[in-house]
C-alpha cells in the first residue's frame, strides 16, 4: 500500500539555461558567473555555445562536459535523447506529474504537445520525499516531440468530450463481442463496468443461486476474462476506478439492506460498512474514475438519500417519499450530483429530476397508475460550452392495453423537457395466447413486440447515445390435455435486436447494433477514446423459458 502503481511520467528536456551556459544541477565543477550581457552567447560566433568556463564548443548534448557543463551520463536509466529526463524516479529529485498528487491541479498542456506520457511498464512507481510529499522539477519545459500515447483517464482526454459513433458519417462498428460468463444462472439486478487506464474494462456481477454471490471479472486479453468470486455477499453494485492509484473501488449492495463500500488493490479489503439500512440500484451509482464513490441509495420508510464515499461515508437528509423507486444517478464536472426518479403517490407516477444543489423538477408523467421496477430509467449529462444539460431515458404507458413506449428527455431550459418517442408498443394484431385452450387438437400463435429502455451514455460535448430492446417473440403453440389442458410451443421462431439511437438533425434515429442478440438488463460507459462499452444479463437465441442468464460484454467505436 505504501508504493503506488502509476503509468504516468512527466517528459523534460534540456533547459534553456544549460544549453546556454547556465550552472547544471549536480555540477561538482566550481561556480563561474557569468554576466549573459558581456560574456554570453555574443562570444562565441552563432553557430556554437558558451559553456560556464567561457570556452566556445559546438552544441550538443554534453557539449559542455569537462568545461564547467553538463556530462553525459553512463546511466541506463537515463534516457540518451534527454539527459535530464531519467525514466525511474530519483528518490533525490523526483520527477512526478502533479496530477498524480493534487486532485485540484489543472492541466493547461498544449493538447497537440501533451508532457505526459503512459509507460507500459506496469512495475513503474513514484517516489515520495522524507516527509512524505511528493515533489517535482521545477522549471522543467519539454523538448519531446511526436504523438505519445495517453492514459485512458489524462485530464487532456477523459472526461471524452469528442463526438461519439453511431450516425450514418461515422457509423458504430462492434469491435467485441465477448462471453464474459457463459454458464447461465438467475442474476439480480444489473451488472456494473468500469475501465482502468488502458481503458480495459473490468465488471461486477452477480447471481443469485443459493444466495446472493458476488464476483469480479476483469479482461485479460481478447475473449479472456479472469472471473474472481468476491469476499463479499453482493446483489448488486457499482464499480469504479481511481487512475491516482490503480485501485478498485465499489460501492456494494450485499442484501438485507446491508451497503458497504470496498477497496481492490490487488485482493479486496474487509470493506466499509454504512450504518442504518439501505439498498441500492447499479443505475443509482455513478463512474467517475476519481477516488470518491457516488451513489443514491434507498432507505426503507424514508426515501433516497445522496450518498458519498472517499475513505468515510457522507449521507445527506432524505428526499423524496417511501414509495419512489428506480434512482439513477450522474455526477457533473464540479461534483454535483444529478439524478432522476420515479415519485409516487400522487395521481400517477411522475418521473423527477433533482440535484445535490436543491433543483426539483417534474420531467415527465407515466400515464398509468403504477411504474414497473423493470422498467430501467436512466439519466447522464453533457456540457456544451459549459452549462450541464441533463438527458434521461425512459419508458411510459402508451395508455393503450398498459403497453409502454421508450422516451428520450432533455431538459432544453428550466421547467422545460423535450420528449421524444424513440419506440412503442402497438398491440394492433397482436395474438397473445393468453387464453388456455379448452381440449386436444387446438393451436394458437404468440406474436407480441415489446421495447425496453437498456442504457444511456454521452459525451461531454453533447453527443448521447441510447440502447433498447426489441423482443419479437413469434411461437407456435398447440394444446396439450394430459391431464390439464395447456399450451406446449411446436416452434419458436423469435427475434431479439438491440438497438443503438441517437439524435440526427434533431430527430430520433436508431440502428441495429447488436442484432439477434437479447439483452435483459445493461450498463454503459464512455473511455477517455470515446469507446462505449457495453455489459449486460442476456439470453441468447433460442430464448431461455427460464430466468437463467449469461454475462455479454461488447464494445463499440468508429
């Protein structure tokens, strides 16, 4: 725990200073003023340099050796083509990226010429000074050149704030297609992903076969996940990580209204657990790839309750009423946390929006009397030119038979929320089955098409993405009166498509991204590339007539 892991480094060049003359730290020579006025550069003819003993000697690295300057060093640590850039840190003279240690340091880098870069060695580590604080060089500037790679969580590239695949210009191509556990099982809740800072994904899941089992599936390499049950009892959670010191951290729903809060660095910790009783919904917690964790949990007979983690619980007074179910929740730049959910208790169920700050806004109302717990609801955030615009996806009744449609909101302005119908349910010559057959002999044809809102993601810069269900379940069935007279399916011959959709020209547009494939329950987030990643419960073709699901993980860029 004492070293941390860190892939960063702070690229240096040759100071100005040095090259010109200037006394070179760990310089045994003695001290040589120079007055840049009279003794400087203007000495020696353009093409050479002054070295601090005031001879003239052509300019290259550790040209000034034996005459007052710099000396190359012998040093396999030291990188040839930056003498002063040695790439393991000197406890003496640390070399360290302030974004490592203060959380409130911003980087101004020019984005074409970034000074930090990621190492591949994972056993690179920071040092720190006798008392513990980390230092850097001062006065540094960077010579490098040329394209150098970025962690997944630089503050150049993450939070994305670029454009996000998915229109006709520049189309979504699915570039895996993983098994993340392929034995079937009954599974609770949502499964919950995060990336580290290769951007590789790693999730929490869960089933619930003699209990409720927790388990930690990272990804090692294409189609290879290493899948760890967890220490720990677990419904559902969410997961996150902290790029500052390559550890895990989740916020964990155990069951019997038990949360607690835990810590991976390689094995989890006994964890943190919060008093009182709570439960809480994967949706209600939020990936923000920074040491804290936030979450809205449900406390039975109270309501919800904001909740913060950063090494000790902060639970802020209740809102809403016993009856709201269905949080979800997203944390803006400055940390305020957004989130949205289903109040009831008046007329009928009205989708709400609310903020750590006191906004309360009403965003839509569900049409019928009572909101389905399926029924995900899910809410994110953009910044365009600075100001948080919320975005949520949802389902409502269609005041129809109780069938529903898939919305998408935006809140344009205050009290203002523009809906769009992404997709609905039309029971027009739909056949059911409904009805058990009355003797031998009789047949019947299921052929119903239901939606379900998945998940939502965007950018920072104002591109959403939203995923739903189609079912299409088309079965033959014939009549079976041994003894009881019941429906048995000859042929099954249903569909399942995921769909992917966003705005095009203002208008709600979707495509097919993930065709035969039946997703029940999703999770979605945005790398510091603008990859979407994708976790879900699924049943694969043929449907499974039970509950049993495996875990699918896909991954989507241009």
């Amino acid at each position: 725990m004492d070293t941390i892991d860190r892939r960063y480094l702070v690229t240096t060049g040759l100071a100005l200073g040095m090259m010109l003359g200037a006394g070179c730290p760990g310089d045994d020579s003695p001290s040589m003023e120079t007055d840049m006025g009279t003794t400087g550069p203007s000495l020696c003819a353009g093409s050479q340099i002054t070295c601090p003993d005031g001879t003239c000697q052509v300019p290259a690295p550790g040209a000034c050796c034996g005459h007052g300057g710099l000396c190359e060093s012998d040093d396999t640590d030291v990188d040839p083509t930056n003498p002063t850039n040695p790439t393991t840190t000197n406890p003496t003279n640390p070399t360290t990226d302030p974004t490592l240690t203060d959380p409130t340091f911003t980087d101004t880098t020019d984005p074409t010429n970034p000074t930090i870069t990621t190492l591949s060695d994972p056993t690179f580590t920071t040092s720190s000074t006798t008392d513990g604080s980390s230092s850097s060089d001062e006065g540094s500037s960077s010579s490098s050149s040329g394209t150098i790679p970025l962690g997944c969580y630089d503050p150049l590239i993450y939070p994305y704030d670029g454009a996000l695949c998915g229109p006709a210009a520049a189309p979504c191509v699915v570039q895996a297609t993983e098994t993340v556990v392929a034995a079937p099982a009954p599974r609770a809740g949502t499964p919950s992903l995060a990336v580290d800072e290769d951007c590789a994904p790693s999730v929490l899941l869960a089933n619930s076969s003699g209990g409720s089992n927790g388990f930690f599936a990272q990804r090692l390499a294409a189609d290879t996940w290493d899948v760890q049950a967890t220490p720990f009892p677990m419904v559902q959670g969410g997961l996150d990580f902290d790029p500052l010191t390559g550890f895990w951290h989740a916020m964990v729903y155990e069951g019997t209204f038990d949360i607690s809060a835990r810590t991976n660095d390689g094995v989890w910790d006994a964890g943190d657990p919060l008093a009182g009783s709570h439960s809480l919904s994967t949706k209600a917690f939020a990936a923000t790839g920074d040491p804290s964790l936030h979450g809205v949990l449900f406390e039975p007979g109270v309501g919800f309750r904001d909740t913060r983690w950063d090494g000790g619980w902060m639970v802020s007074p209740p809102s809403g009423s016993p009856s709201d179910l269905s949080a979800s929740l997203a944390v803006a730049g400055d940390g305020t946390h957004h989130y949205s959910y289903w109040h009831q208790g008046g007329m009928e169920p009205e989708l709400r929006w609310q903020t750590s700050a006191g906004d309360l806004e009403l965003v839509a109302l569900y049409g019928g009397m009572a909101v389905s717990p399926s029924l995900a609801q899910e809410i994110t955030l953009t910044s365009p030119m600075g100001t948080d615009v919320p975005h949520l996806l949802a389902a409502t009744e269609t005041g129809v038979g109780g069938r529903v449609q898939v919305v998408y909101l935006r809140r344009d302005a205050m009290s203002m929320w523009t809906s769009d119908v992404v997709a609905s349910e039309d029971p027009t010559g739909e056949t059911t089955c409904d009805v058990l057959p009355l003797g031998p002999g009789e047949l019947c044809t299921l052929d119903r098409t239901t939606y379900r809102p998945l998940a939502i993601v965007s950018s920072v810069g104002g591109d959403v993405r939203w995923f739903y269900s189609e079912t299409h379940e088309l079965v033959d069935y014939a009549s079976d009166c041994t003894p009881g007279c019941d429906w048995v399916p000859l042929a099954d011959m249903s569909t399942y498509t995921t769909f992917m959709g966003f705005l095009e020209g203002g208008v709600p547009t979707d495509v097919a991204i993930l065709p035969d494939t039946r997703l029940v329950r999703a999770n979605a987030e945005v790398d510091g590339t603008g990859a979407i990643h994708l976790i879900a419960y699924a049943e694969e073709i043929p449907d499974a007539m039970g509950t049993d699901l495996t875990v699918e993980y896909f991954r989507l860029e241009p």
